[in-house]
C-alpha cells in the first residue's frame, strides 16, 4: 500500500514538472525602459515593442522611409508600424512600453510593461520610438535580427538594449523645422514639410530646437554627444507564482512521503 502511495505522489510530481515544462515555452517578460539623456535634453514617445520571428524589417539605412517606421517617427504613434508587423509576421507578440506617469519619456524617467511571450516561436526584439523635440528623429533597430532576445531553449540571451547618441535615426521625411515639430510649445506637427531624404544616423540635428520650451515645460537643450548613453531597454522573466508553487508543492509532498515510509520502515 506504501509503495502505491509512493507511486501516486511521483506520478503527481512528474504531471507537474511535464505541466510546468509545456508552460516553459511561454515567459512572462519583464520590459523596462529609462530615458539615460541629461535634463532639458530629448524625451521619448512610448516605446513601440515586438517579439517576434525576425521577418518584420520596418526600415533600411541609406533607404527612403516608408509608412510603418514614419508613423513612429513622425508622430510616435505607430499607427502603420503595428499593423504592418502584424501583417508580416502574425504570430508576433506587440505592446507598448509606457512610462510611469503615462505621457512622454522624459529625462530621468522610466517605466515597464510585462508581456507574455511564446519562446518557441518569438525569439526576436524589435522596437521603434520617436525622439522629442524633433520632426522625424527615433530610435529603433535596422534589422530584425539585431536583437536575439532568447535562445533555442527559451533562456533569456540579452539583460539590456543600450541606445546612444549616435544610435538616433532621421528618417528623413521631414525636414527638420520648429514651426512644424512635435513636443515644442507652438510647433504644430500636422504642418510637416516633405524632406524626401533617406534614413541615417543624426543626432546633431535636434540642436536646431535648442533653447526652445518643450510641451513637457522645460527649455531645450539637446547637450547630447555621440557616446553618450540615452536610453536603456532592461529585460527579465518574470517567473509564474503558480507555475513555481505547483512545483515545490510537489516536491513537499515527496518529501514528507519519503520521510515518512523510512520511519516505518525504520519501526
């Protein structure tokens, strides 16, 4: 009769562990974002995320934009960003990282979001976020298989995603102008001017916007040098309470079953 009870319990135990290992596929992950840039300098629209397949390629360096990374660029929205990855790759997980207290990511600030992400099929990070003051400028990564997120097994392969100076992008559809930019006090984005450029690093560009009041109330000053760090992306899983009860439980209960048929054995 103990020895069936023994059976039963590992049963119980082994159900558990096969439970939590079909779980395994899918984390819970932790996104975390901090605007790193000196005070008075840029802010940032909420962070646009996918984990994904690695087929979404949302922009080109030394190509002409095209809507899904304008949207971002131009409006921090991603109104066409989001529908065109889904488009692309159906199966991607999409979010937004928005900051604590909602609105612009300005200088010192942070904030978090946790997505549920099936490891089996959405291995890459992509992500895309418009740069304010400017009238195009983000930051986001050129190909979409830059950022491994998790490896084969589903472990988790990056802790940061740095951004710097030299990591903003112009997208190169809007010229550059304070009348028409996003995030100043009277700037009045809708009234873009056509650059027909292409998309290229540029930072030194958003020093056009100094010394004018952004809608966050600060005076800008861009102070931003091509090392300096701006932005950082932190990732951790988040393990499962439930998921990680059910398996001590099991354990517990092997335990005290182990321990109890020694003692009678022992009498």
């Amino acid at each position: 009769m103990r020895s069936l009870k023994l059976v039963v319990v590992v049963s119980v135990l082994v159900g558990s562990l096969q439970s939590a290992a079909i779980q395994a596929a899918t984390v819970q992950l932790k996104v975390t974002v901090q605007n790193l840039a000196p005070t008075n300098s840029i802010s940032f629209a909420p962070l646009r995320v996918g984990v994904n397949n690695g087929t979404f390629d949302a922009f080109n360096s030394g190509q002409a934009a095209t809507a899904p990374i304008i949207s971002v660029a131009e409006g921090g929205s991603g109104s066409d960003w989001f529908p065109a990855f889904q488009a692309a790759d159906p199966t991607a997980l999409l979010g937004t990282v928005v900051p604590n207290p909602p609105g612009p990511l300005l200088p010192g600030a942070a904030g978090s979001a946790v997505f549920s992400v099936d490891t089996s099929i959405n291995r890459f990070f992509t992500f895309a976020s418009m740069v304010i003051p400017s009238n195009d400028y983000f930051i986001g990564n050129d190909s979409p298989t830059q950022f491994m997120l998790f490896d084969a097994l589903g472990n988790l392969n990056i802790s940061t995603i740095s951004q710097f100076g030299r990591s903003i992008w112009d997208a190169g559809s809007e010229a550059d102008d304070p009348l028409n930019a996003a995030f100043l006090v009277g700037g009045n984005n809708d009234l873009r001017t056509p650059q027909n450029g292409v998309v290229e690093f540029d930072f030194a560009g958003l020093s056009i916007f100094n010394g004018l009041t952004t809608a966050g109330g600060y005076v800008f000053d861009s102070q931003l040098t091509a090392d300096a760090e701006i932005y950082r992306i932190s990732f951790a899983v988040v393990p499962e309470p439930s998921s990680v009860a059910l398996a001590l439980s099991g354990f517990s209960v092997l335990g005290i079953t182990l321990l109890r048929r020694r003692a009678a054995n022992a009498g």
